[in-house]
C-alpha cells in the first residue's frame, strides 16, 4: 500500500510497503530503494540513495519507523546529511490521500481487458443510469405492480443512498446510484479506498440506512395502522438482510474479509472460503439462484485478495477497529432481524407476501 508522499528536490518521493516488511522508494517515478520482505519485520527503516545533480552526487537518506497496529508512521529525510523534512502520519492522514494508480503495462486483449472496458463504459454512460431505472421500474411493475415497484425502488435508493454517504464522508468522488433490474442496486466511486476500515464502513452504511427505513415504515404502520407499511418494513429488512450475508460479494462479505484479513491473509481466506460454503447451502436450500451467481463474482474476489496478500493496498484493521465492525455489524444484524420478529408476532399476513416475493 501507499505508506508516504513527499517532496524531495522538486519531486515526489513515495514509499510503498506491506505488513509483511517489503518497502519500495520511488523518486520521480523511478524506484531508488527497495527493502524485502522478513519473517520478523524491523519498526525502523532506512532508504539510502544518491541522485545526481550539478555533476555531483546528492546523497539522500529517508529514515522510516512504522508501527501497523495501531498505525503510526514517522519519518525523517536528509539531504547531504541536512534534515530537510519530518513528520508524522496516522490512519487519518492515510485515509485522506490519494493513492496512485501502478503503471500497467498493456499485453494481449483478454476477457478480464474486455470486462474492465466494459464496466469503465458501464461507469461513464450517465444515460445508462435512467435507462436501468426505467428498465427497473418496468420489470417489477410486470412482476408485482406498479406502487410495489415504486415501494421497493424505494428501498434499493435508500440502501445505495447509505453507501453513497459513506463515501462522501471519506472524501471519495461518487458515480451515483445505478439501478440494475433484477439485481437491486449499485453505488459506485471513482476513487479507490485506502483502508479496510473504509471498505467496512461504506458496506454497512447501506444495510444500516435500510434499517432506519424499515423502523421508519414500522413507526408509520403503528400510527395508521395501513398493512402495507408492515409488509414495507418486513420486505425491507429481509433485502437488507440478504446483504449482509457474510457471502462476497454482499455487504456482509466485504466486512468479514476487511475484519478477517486485518488479522492475517490465511485467516481472511478461511473465513471467505467459509461464508462461500455458507453462500452455496443458502442458495442450495432457499432456492436462491441470484446468490449462486454473486458467488461466482465473490470466488474471483477472493482469489484475487489472495494473490495480493504480500502487495495490500488497504491498511488493516486495529483490534479496536475489528471489534467495532463486527459490533456494529451484529447490531444492524439483530435490527433488521428484531423488525421482522415484531411483525411476525402481530399475526397480520404483512409477513406472508415478502416471503413470497423474495422466494421467486
């Protein structure tokens, strides 16, 4: 990941490392030090370097101490053996920068190349964004009719809403809601994320404004005692809940791996491999053919984790960060599942037809 970026001699010096103890220095784009990767990694490096200049060489030195949990970053650079910069960065100042793409250097044309010009077109058509909204609304108004379809597009906005402000809090740009038909929804960013805290942030946000929505609809069913907003509050709280199955790529799934991960890779690639398992016997059982194709995407996902293990962009989670995700995540759990529970209870058919409706 991205650990530092700073002015040296007029350029950018940037270092990149890993949990592992692999550091690379770049100065102006050109790697100048390099350090390995060790069983028992150092708190305190030192990249030394010398660059030309006025046909003499300039002799740099960057002294670096890191600390992963919780995160901590000092450092001090020298020019010539004269202190010219020193500071100190936390988790904040790494949420907050922005993370340089690697150069890639372009090969044969494969399908993975294909799909990633597809979705970038996906991402850059604004028009696509109405064309599926509308596409949305047709299909569930065929399904079920038109004041459901308006209902449920609703609940989708809502959800995606969630992400979007999570987003925003962190400074990221946002593509906006894109609605696909019998798929849901999906909020999208242009910029990358930093932090696995921010990926677990940003996926509970949705599952999190869709349990404010449905106590919403359950305060309005008390108050007029109109059916429909029971079965909105139920049918709500069951998509939420479907999202936060521990399944990649779900919102429940980006927060297992963010809070599995944070531990070590091995303990991040058990706990996937077993929310996969859990993903198949759920769609295997429910019926759930939509689950079965998420899984194929969340496989891809982590293989991917996997591979990039040694080369992690995203800082991990400190045990106060991992305790509070999966805190949060049980609450928002217990919400959604406690609403259910309640209409359930008052013995109305409220219960009956979103049941019904997610089954098919």
């Amino acid at each position: 990941m991205q650990l530092l970026r700073i002015d040296c001699l007029g350029k950018e010096l940037r270092l990149e490392g890993s949990m592992a103890g692999w550091q690379a220095l770049y100065w102006d784009g050109q790697l100048v030090s390099q350090q390995n990767a060790s069983a028992d990694p150092a708190t305190e490096s030192i990249h030394r370097f010398s660059l030309q200049g006025n046909g003499t060489d300039i002799l740099c030195e960057l002294v670096v101490r890191l600390t992963w949990q919780p995160f901590d970053l000092s450092y001090q650079l020298k020019v010539d053996h004269a202190l010219v910069s020193e500071s100190a960065l936390n988790e904040k100042d790494i949420e907050q920068q922005v993370v340089l793409e690697r150069p890639v250097v372009p090969n044969r044309i494969s399908i993975l190349g294909l799909g990633s010009l597809a979705l970038k077109l996906f991402k850059s058509a604004k028009v696509i964004k109405v064309l599926f909204a509308a596409g949305s609304l047709a299909a569930y108004s065929w399904l079920f009719s038109l004041e459901f379809a308006i209902a449920l597009i609703l609940c989708l906005v809502f959800h995606e809403y969630g992400h979007i402000r999570a987003m925003k809090r962190f400074g990221l740009k946002t593509k906006g809601i894109y609605l696909i038909p019998f798929m849901g929804g999906l909020a999208l960013s242009d910029d990358k994320i930093n932090t696995r805290w921010q990926d677990v942030y940003i996926s509970i946000m949705g599952p999190f404004f869709g349990l404010i929505l449905s106590i919403a609809f359950l305060v309005i069913y008390w108050l007029t005692d109109i059916e429909i907003f029971a079965g909105l509050a139920v049918f709500n709280a069951l998509l939420n809940l479907f999202n936060l199955l521990p399944v990649l790529p779900l919102d429940g799934g980006h927060i297992l791996k963010s809070v599995a991960f944070s531990f070590n890779s091995v303990v991040g690639l058990i706990a996937c491999g077993l929310g996969a398992l859990l993903g198949v016997l759920a769609s295997y059982y429910f019926g759930l053919a939509l689950l079965g194709f998420l899984l194929a995407i969340g496989t891809v996902e982590i293989a991917l984790e996997w591979k990039r293990r040694h080369f992690s962009d995203l800082l991990p989670l400190d045990r106060y960060g991992q305790a509070v995700s999966a805190l949060w995540y049980i609450v928002t759990l217990g919400g959604l599942s406690s609403i259910i529970w309640i209409v359930g209870q008052s013995g109305n058919e409220a219960l009956a037809l979103p049941l019904r409706i997610l089954s098919s």
